[in-house]
C-alpha cells in the first residue's frame, strides 16, 4: 500500500548543511511536500515539488527528487538553531489524500 | 489573518465524557480536514470537509463525529472518549480537494488527553 518512510533523528552542528532523506511508494504521486513543526506547534507548510521537477530551491531550502527511486530529499543550507524541529515529508496525488512520514527530529547543536 | 485556529489548545477528560473541538479558518478555503497526530506515526486523517455541506470518513473515522458549520467553521466531537483517543489533533485547510488547490495549511493543534 502507500507508504512514507523518514528516518527518525538528525543530528548536525549549526553552520553545517542538513539532509532529511524521505521515500515514497505511490507512483502516482504529483505532489511532495515538505512540512516542519516546531514544538507544540502546527505543521508549517516549507515547500512543495511537482513530479516532473528534479529540484527546487527556496532561499536555504533545496528540494531534491528522485523520481525513478521515489526519493525525495530537503537540504538546509548554513543550518541554524532554529531549524530544530519535526519535518515531515507528505505524499499526495492532487486530491484531498495526503500520506504523512512519521517525521524526522532535527536537533541543531551549537 | 490568523489563518486556521483552533480551540481549545489543552484537555482533559475522562472516560465517557464528551466534548468537541473547534476549528475555524480566515483563508475562504472550501475545504477542511481533521487529523490525528500519534507518537511514531504520521497524521492520519479522521474525517473531511470538500465543501460546505460535505462531510467524509477519512483513514480513522471511528468514535468521531464531526460539523461543518458553515464555511469557516469544521468542528470533530467525541461522543465518549476513550484513552485510546489521546492525541494531538490537528485541523487543516485547503481552498479546494484537487490540485491544484489542494495545499493543506495546519492549525495549531489541540492536546487531548483522555483518562
């Protein structure tokens, strides 16, 4: 069935890049998102890819995807403490439907 | 703009008691999700709203009940809580249910622990 598998933690130094790593099942995906939530809060849309693209960049945000391998991957650039969060990668085919990883915990160490 | 708000932001209950919790949205998007958030799971949709006047069962719809009010407004009730309902819950928004208007925005969410 459809699946969004993250890893569970991240730990980088602040000033270093961070990659959470995100893979995906559904082959008829159109849209990938990347949310982040901080603590106690809601999740906070980052950014999106359509399917036909292989990257998007968003000022530190860089958006990589791997069709072929369903991978998909969000790079932040000259990470700070204030990226520590939750980010979740989500699936979605263009309908109501979203299918949500279970998060990968940023840790920022200064 | 306040985007997607929801009260309350913390409860308690008991077992067997009842409550419902609000959602409402400033955005004139036509559609409305409810979603649980677990420890080690992803959210997982409880019910939805296309438009007003609309209601679905999502992926765990079961001991939940939910209104759309009217358009800004998406409210999920819980008849008799159980503690297996202790969870975060999450409200979204999005203007339509297709793309390419179907980018869901998040409430804050609201803690609900069942005892």
């Amino acid at each position: 069935g459809e699946d969004v598998e993250q890893s569970l933690f991240l730990s980088v130094r602040e000033g270093d890049s961070s990659v959470i790593n995100c893979t995906y099942t559904d082959s008829s995906s159109t849209y990938l998102y990347w949310y982040k939530q901080e603590p106690g809060a809601g999740l906070q849309l980052l950014t999106y890819i359509f399917s036909n693209m292989d990257m998007k960049q968003d000022q530190r945000l860089t958006v990589l995807l791997n069709k072929k391998d369903k991978h998909l991957s969000l790079r932040i650039a000259d990470t700070q403490t204030g990226d520590s969060a939750i980010y979740f990668c989500a699936e979605n085919s263009g309908t109501y439907k979203y299918i949500f990883g279970t998060g990968t915990r940023l840790k920022v160490l200064a | 703009n306040a985007g997607v708000t929801q009260t309350p932001k913390f409860q308690v209950l008991k077992t067997g008691q009842s409550m419902t919790l609000q959602c409402a949205q400033d955005m004139n998007h036509n559609s409305m999700y409810w979603y649980r958030q677990d420890p080690g799971m992803g959210l997982r949709l409880i019910y939805y709203s296309a438009s007003e006047g609309t209601t679905d069962k999502g992926e765990v719809p079961n001991g939940y009940n939910v209104s759309r009010l009217n358009k800004r407004e998406f409210s999920l009730r819980l008849e008799s809580a159980a503690p297996s309902q202790t969870s975060v819950y999450f409200c979204a928004s999005s203007e339509m249910t297709a793309a390419p208007r179907q980018t869901q925005y998040f409430g804050p969410g609201t803690r609900l622990l069942v005892l």
